[in-house]
C-alpha cells in the first residue's frame, strides 16, 4: 500500500468522487471507505498490481476505483441500477474494472464473467452477508483471501453485535482461516472486518 507520511493514498487519476489528491496521488478516505479504515487501523490485505478481485456491493465504485488503482481487475458487483449508474462512468474511466448488474447471493448469473481470483472483497449491508460470501467462495484461488465487511445492524439489529460477529466468524471458520477480525471504530460504527485467508 502507499502511504505519505500517515495518509493512505493510491496512484490513479482523480476527479472520481471529488477526492483529495496528494503529491499526485488520490487520498483514500477511511471515513468514505471500510476498506481505507482497515489500512488506516493496520491490518487487511496488501493489495498488489497481478491481482485479480471480486468486489461484492460495489455501489458507486468509491472504493472500487482505489482497488484499482492497485491491482490488475476488479469484477465489481451491484444491484441497484442507481449507483449502477455512477459505477459505469468510474468504469468507462477506467480499463480494468469490470462492471457487472447482479445479485452477489446469486453467483451463477455471473460465473460466465468471471475468472479465479485473488481476493474477495464484499459490503453488502445485507442481513445474509455471510452466506452470500460463502456462495462466492468458488471464485477464490487456492491461496486466495476474503475481506467481508460485517454491519451486525444488518444481521439482527437486537442483538449484541459482538455476538453476530462471533457467528459470523465461527460460520466463516467452517469453510475459511479467519485471520484476523476488527471492529472499524472510529471510522465506521457497528462495522467489522473479517479478513480470512482459504484454506489450501
Ligand atoms: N463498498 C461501497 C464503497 O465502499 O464504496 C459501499 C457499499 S454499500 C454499503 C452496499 C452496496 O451493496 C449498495 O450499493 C447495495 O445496493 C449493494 N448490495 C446490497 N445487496 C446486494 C446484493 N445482493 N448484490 C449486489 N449488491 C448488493
């Protein structure tokens, strides 16, 4: 990753979303991005330029067009036609995401676009974001990774969030090694990540 100094930055052109640039670098704003907060706080998954990733609940390709910045293909999944909408213009700015109109609980209707990859990514914000990633789980390589950013309001908003985050982590342990799992506080509340290594 890049950092100036204590700022996580990614070497793309801006003008995306109003982002600040730096030395010619795009600024990643960990409170516009979970994944920028995961850096910031120290942890999560190097990115790097051979990289191919599926992004589960790209929205408006905020955080979409930083991964890009880093790595050689995003397949970057949305369901909703607005942000779809946005996600096509960051997509026509730039030659390696791959924007595709689907529900990531549904991964057969875009298999035929995809290829193996490297690392999921998903923020879906949806009450069954465990299995969803679970049903992706056979796009990843061998030696590949999963981020699932886990909003516990989403899952049961009555319940401890510490609680849904143990579920989370010990239904993920069955299929994948939780490397690590880290609440997003300051940036993001009621958010976890649970960064997951597949078992070879
Ligand atoms: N990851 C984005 C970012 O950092 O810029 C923000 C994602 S937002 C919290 C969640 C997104 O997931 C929304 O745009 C929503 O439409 C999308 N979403 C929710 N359920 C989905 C599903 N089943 N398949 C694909 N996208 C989904």
């Amino acid at each position: 990753m890049i950092w100036i100094g204590d700022v996580l930055v990614s070497p793309g052109e801006g003008g995306v979303y109003g982002e600040r640039m730096l030395d010619g670098y795009r600024v990643w704003d960990p409170y516009r991005s979970k994944l920028a907060a995961l850096y910031v706080l120290g942890t999560g998954v190097d990115l790097r330029p051979d990289m191919r990733v599926l992004y589960l609940g790209a929205a408006n390709g905020t955080t979409v067009s930083h991964v890009a910045d880093y790595v050689e293909t995003v397949y970057a999944v949305e369901i909703a036609p607005r942000p779809m909408q946005d996600l096509l213009e960051v997509a026509g700015r730039r030659r390696n995401v791959v924007p595709i109109m689907a529900d990531a609980g549904r991964p057969g209707e875009f298999a035929p676009f995809m290829e193996a990859v490297d690392l999921i990514y998903q923020d879906v914000a949806q009450p069954d974001q465990v299995a969803i990633a679970e049903r992706n789980l056979p796009f990843l390589k061998p030696d590949g990774c999963l981020i699932l950013m886990l909003k516990t309001r989403s899952v049961d908003v009555r319940r401890d969030p510490a609680e849904v985050l143990e579920e989370a982590r010990e239904e993920l342990g069955a299929h994948l090694i939780v490397v690590e799992t880290r609440w997003l506080e300051p940036y993001h509340r009621d958010h976890a990540a649970l960064v997951c290594a597949a078992r070879r």
